[in-house]
C-alpha cells in the first residue's frame, strides 16, 4: 500500500469505527431481543395445540419465504403509507432483524426440545410438575446446551445481515465505507478494510460454534 492509500485509510478509520459501532449495536439490539423470545417461539413452534402451531408456521414461512430486505422496505416505507407509522431507519431495522431472528433462534430452540428424550417430559410429570415448570426446571435447561453452537451461527448472520440496513438510510459500516469511498475514491482499499472488519467480527464466532459443537459430541 503507498503512502497516499495509507494516508486515506488512517483517515477513514474514525468513520468506519462508527459504522462499526452502529452494526454492532444493532445486532446486539437484535440478538437480546430474538433469543429469549426465539426460545419461547420455539416453545409454541412444539406445542400439542394445533391452532399454535399453525399460526407459528404462518410467521414462520412468512419471514423465510420473503427477502429480509422486502420486510425492510416494507416496514421503512410500506408503514407510514398505509398505517401512518413512521419509524426511524434504526429501530425498523433493529425490529424487522428481531422478528427474523425470532424464527431463526425459534427453530434452533424446537429442534434442540424435540430431541431431548421423552423420558424427560414423562418424569417431570410424574413428579406433578406443571408445563411451565416442566419447561424452565427441566427441558429449557438441558436444551440450552444443544442451542448454543447453531444460535452462534445465527447471530454471525445477524452480523452480517445488518449490511442490508444501508438500503434504508442505516449508517452503518457498509454505507460509511460507501461514504468513504465517494470522497476518496479508493475503493479498494476501503471494501478491502470492511471485508477485513467482517471477518474480524464473524470468524471467531464460528470457530467458537465448531469447537463447541465437537466438544460437546465427544462428551
């Protein structure tokens, strides 16, 4: 790199660190809220009541059969033309990636309850445990360590979706190095920069999952 990309790159990095911040705070918005409540998704995605789980199906689908940028759009601008709600480019995307996530970390949570064994629910019972006490004394615990290695990989594409937030007006990293890169015009040395700050932030994450995840199979 000469002395000219080094001098732009040095003087871009207090920008991209904002847009850094602005990524990460959007993610960690998404991942509080879509864990717990992806759990309890979960949950109802395994109920015996019919009514429940086709209504969970319904969410379901509708989040995975549509591109997360139409739900984008549609919530930034479909909302203020038919409901009149007018929601800031942050908290629409920190609520259409919530509602994502719920799905996603709802069937890490299905998937982890349904293959404790059934012994688990029967004993719990036999002991008159009701089903909410059956859920947090003794299925949630013992599935948790089943999430967590796919939940991590839900989160690093959390990460990396908020890159889609630059089409609603969301500054975040992408559309500071865009930014950049229109007063600059060292483009690659800027997407270079991001490419490398995405790795940063989504490698290590995933080399947790896959350590964990062939540790606890060991067990």
């Amino acid at each position: 790199m000469d002395s000219s990309g080094l001098d732009v790159l040095l003087g871009a990095l207090p920008q991209l660190g904002k847009g850094l911040l602005q990524t990460l705070l959007i993610a960690a918005y998404c991942i509080a809220i879509s864990t717990p409540a992806g759990i309890a998704f979960g949950i109802l995605r395994s109920s015996r009541r019919l009514w429940l789980r086709v209504l969970t199906r319904v969410y379901l689908e509708l989040f995975r059969s549509m591109p997360i940028l139409v739900w984008l759009f549609f919530f930034f601008f479909g909302l203020p033309i038919f409901f009149g709600i007018d929601l800031p480019s942050v908290p629409c995307a920190v609520l259409v990636l919530s509602l994502w996530g719920i799905t996603e970390i709802g069937e890490v949570a299905r998937g982890a309850l349904q293959s404790l064994p059934s012994g688990q629910r029967e004993a719990g019972k036999a002991i008159g445990l009701g089903t909410a006490d059956l859920y947090v004394h003794i299925l949630i615990p013992q599935a948790m360590r089943r999430m967590i290695p796919p939940s991590i990989n839900v989160y690093t594409r959390i990460i990396k979706t908020t890159s889609l937030t630059v089409m609603i007006g969301v500054v975040e990293m992408i559309k500071s190095g865009q930014q950049i890169i229109e007063r600059t015009g060292e483009s690659v040395i800027i997407y270079g920069t991001l490419f490398l700050l995405y790795f940063l932030i989504c490698y290590p994450l995933s080399a947790v999952s896959r350590r964990l995840e062939r540790r606890w199979d060991a067990a």
